[in-house]
C-alpha cells in the first residue's frame, strides 16, 4: 500500500449547494448568520476591478436636551455602537418610513 494522503479543508472535496432566493436583504442576512460562503462557492463569480467608494457625508447639527443625549449614549453604550451612529440609523429609518407611508394610498 502507498503513503498515506493528507486531508484538509483545502484538498478536501466538499458538497456544493445552490444559493437559495431571497425575499428580502433581512432574509438573506439571517441566511448568512448561519451558513458559510465556502458552501456556494460554484455560486460565486470573479469580480474585476471592485471600487467600494463610500458616499460623501455631511455634516449636520442639531440641539437636543442634555438628558435626551446623556440618555441617547447610555443607550448607544448598551447595544455597542456610537451614539451618532445610533441617531443617524433611526434619522434614515424614520426618514424612509415617512417617504414609505406617503407612497401607500
């Protein structure tokens, strides 16, 4: 009999599965929390020349009570991200809401 063969997670052959359709970007995230890209990896393309180019921002200002920030940041320190961060999320959520609830007849 021969040597024996080395088997890792690169020379091993894996099973390869179809992405399935997604309905939503919420369902694909959720998808993603439990499952590896290794699995799809038939399923993937090469890319050429990606350019990630983050959007310009703008600063903008805005009075708010004391106690409204103070309570803001303990909440940002709470779920683990800036409190700026934290308000712009909930400015674009409510923002497309609003636009969102317009649209509806």
């Amino acid at each position: 009999m021969g040597p024996k063969t080395r088997v890792n997670a690169t020379t091993k052959k894996r099973k390869e599965k179809a992405l399935p359709q997604f309905r939503s970007l919420q369902e694909e995230a959720e998808f993603w929390d439990t499952h590896d890209t290794t699995e799809f990896l038939s399923e993937f393309e090469e890319a050429d020349d990606v350019v990630f180019v983050r959007p310009e921002m703008q600063v903008v200002s805005l009075r708010l009570e004391r106690n409204l920030v103070d309570r803001l940041k303990a909440y940002a320190q709470e779920i683990g991200i800036p409190y700026t961060t934290l308000i712009r999320m909930w400015v674009i959520r409510a923002f497309k809401q609003e636009v969102e609830s317009r649209r509806k007849p």
